[in-house]
C-alpha cells in the first residue's frame, strides 16, 4: 500500500470481471486508495457489499456495478451482428429456426 489509487477500471474491464472481485479491485473501481479502502471497510462505510472470506475481503461485481451506476450489460452493434450471422446459419426452410443448445 503506497497510499496512492490505481487507474481506475474502464468500462471494458467492469464487464469482464468474476462474480466477485477482490478489495484492492473494487477500490480501484472507485479510484480509493487501499489504505482508505480498508477504512472505510472497517467503519461500515464502503460504497458497496463487502464479504469477509477468512482474511480477505471479496465484493460481489453486481453490487460494485449497481454502486456504480452499472445496472445492466451493454449491447454493442458487433454482439447484434454475430448473433444474427449465427442465427443465419441455423435457419429451417420455411424460415423458422432451428434451437441450438450449446453446453
């Protein structure tokens, strides 16, 4: 801890984060310094969820999103093209699609 903050994360990193991030990732989501990050920890007064696992403190990503600001995903044109070329290649004749489940 040298008292300064980290970039913060850009809008692309948010949306690929785990289902739960580590402290010192979600303080940098909010351009906190770990030092304050832990205060505010341990005073109740961190912007968002905080868990204790063991010795470490996890974030829920929904909650840090939420406290952000970020309520939902998203879409870009390209997601919206790709979808449509796959969907074009699963077409029926007649025009109907066919359901594809992949696991």
């Amino acid at each position: 801890m040298n008292g300064r903050a980290e970039p913060s994360l850009t809008f692309a990193e948010a949306f690929g984060l785990p289902l739960s991030v580590d402290l010192r990732t979600a303080a940098r989501a909010f351009g906190l310094c770990m030092g304050t990050a832990y205060k505010l920890v341990h005073g109740g007064g961190f912007p968002c969820a905080v868990v204790r696992v063991g010795r470490k403190f996890r974030v829920p990503t929904a909650d840090l999103l939420r406290s952000l600001g970020i309520e939902e995903v998203p879409v870009h044109l390209s997601d919206i093209e790709a979808g449509a070329r796959w969907a074009a290649g699963h077409r029926l004749p007649g025009g109907s699609f066919q359901l594809v489940i992949d696991c």
